[in-house]
C-alpha cells in the first residue's frame, strides 16, 4: 500500500534528525545556493558601482589599462575644470588657448623685411600654467607627441585647433568640451594652429578669432 504524503514527510524528517550524513547534505545544498544567490545579486552591483573597473577588462593592452587607471584616480575632477586665469582681448570672439605671451605671430617679417606666413601662433606661458578649448567642440585625436586636434564649432564655421608641446593632456579621444574647459597643462612654450581640416596646408590665421577685431583687416566677423 502506497504511503501518504504526510506519512512520506514524516519519515523524510525522522530520517534527517537521526542521519548525521544526510543532515550534512541538506546543509551542503543550502549553502552552495545561498552563495549564488550572493553572487547573482552582487554582480550587477559591482558593474553599476566600478564602471571604471569594469572598462578596464575590456583592454587587454596595458597601455590602456594604465590610461583608464589614470583617469579614475587623476582627472575625475579635472575633466569639468574650467580655465581659472584666461587672457581675453577685447573685441575678440574666442579667448587665447592660454594666459601668455605671443612670440611667434602668424604673419612675421624677417630681418630683410620680408613677410613670412607660419602655421600658427606660439604662446610663451608659466610651465604648468592651463591650456584650454578656445570654444564648444570636442577632442578629435590625441597624437603620441603630447600634441591634440580638437574639432571646434565657431559660430557657423568648424575649425581644428591643433595644440602642440603640451606637458600633460588631461582628456580622452571624443571627450566634448565647453568654451574655457582645461584640455592639459604646458611647458614653456606651446605651438597653436587652427585649420579648416587636420591637413597642415589646411591652417588659417588664429588671430582672426583669438585678437581685437580691429587688428584683424577687412574683418567680416560678427562680433
């Protein structure tokens, strides 16, 4: 005769208060799946509270690695920095990309009197001092020689700020900026071009939108 499901029940029970073996399995089982459900639960946990960390398994190149690394404990707050000391000329509709001096213009004459066209401007600064977007925009590339382009939106024209002689960059390749965001800090000195593309052949004067107006001849910027 087939026992009841109490009486199977009951039996079960007798045999787990008196079976030392069988009391040791049910704990075993209760403990394993108690610990996947910790896991199962912390997981998603982990993801949303260590972004950070889990960018950085998906880099397999230690550069990378060191790069992402950086950021966290470095530039978290510098990122949204703003430029704290920032030369404006009056009149112009872009400020200097730092608070320098200009040693080298984009239009020069030579000893013999001659005119010269370089690329662009160079800027004589206090070694650390900050260098920033000139306007809203956002990095393009960052080269291995300390040198940025970063893609400009200035009133209806896109430009490429070219910064060159950088000591430190403090964002990423696609990081947008505002007006006055600190990019990096400088040496003694940095180069700075604005082009209509990243080709060299490509560079405009950048006194057309970093100086007075009235420096600028035949302007036809609205101001």
């Amino acid at each position: 005769m087939a026992l009841g499901p109490i009486k199977v029940a009951i039996q079960v029970a007798k045999k787990v208060v008196t079976d030392e073996n069988t009391r040791n399995k049910i704990s075993y089982i209760l403990m394993g799946g108690l610990a996947g459900l910790v896991v199962i639960v912390m997981i998603p946990i982990y993801i949303l509270t260590h972004p950070i960390e889990m960018l950085k398994t998906l880099f397999q190149d230690e550069q990378q690695v060191t790069q992402i690394e950086d950021f966290k404990t470095e530039n978290d707050v510098k990122i949204l920095q703003m430029g704290s000391n920032i030369m404006w000329n009056e009149g112009a509709i872009c400020p200097m990309p730092g608070n320098g001096t200009i040693t080298k213009q984009y239009i020069e004459q030579n000893e013999k009197g001659e005119t010269m066209q370089n690329t662009g401007i160079e800027i004589s600064l206090t070694s650390g001092a900050e260098i920033i977007a000139i306007a809203e925009g956002f990095i393009e590339k960052i080269n291995q020689d300390s040198s940025v382009f970063v893609k400009f939106y200035i009133g209806e024209k896109i430009l490429y700020g070219y910064y060159e002689k950088l000591s430190e960059i403090i964002l990423f390749e696609g990081q947008a900026v505002k007006m006055n965001a600190v990019i990096g800090y400088s040496g003694d000195i940095i180069h700075f071009e604005l082009r209509e593309n990243m080709e060299q052949a490509s560079h405009v004067n950048p006194c057309d939108y970093l100086c007075k107006k009235e420096e600028v001849p035949n302007s036809e910027i609205e101001i």
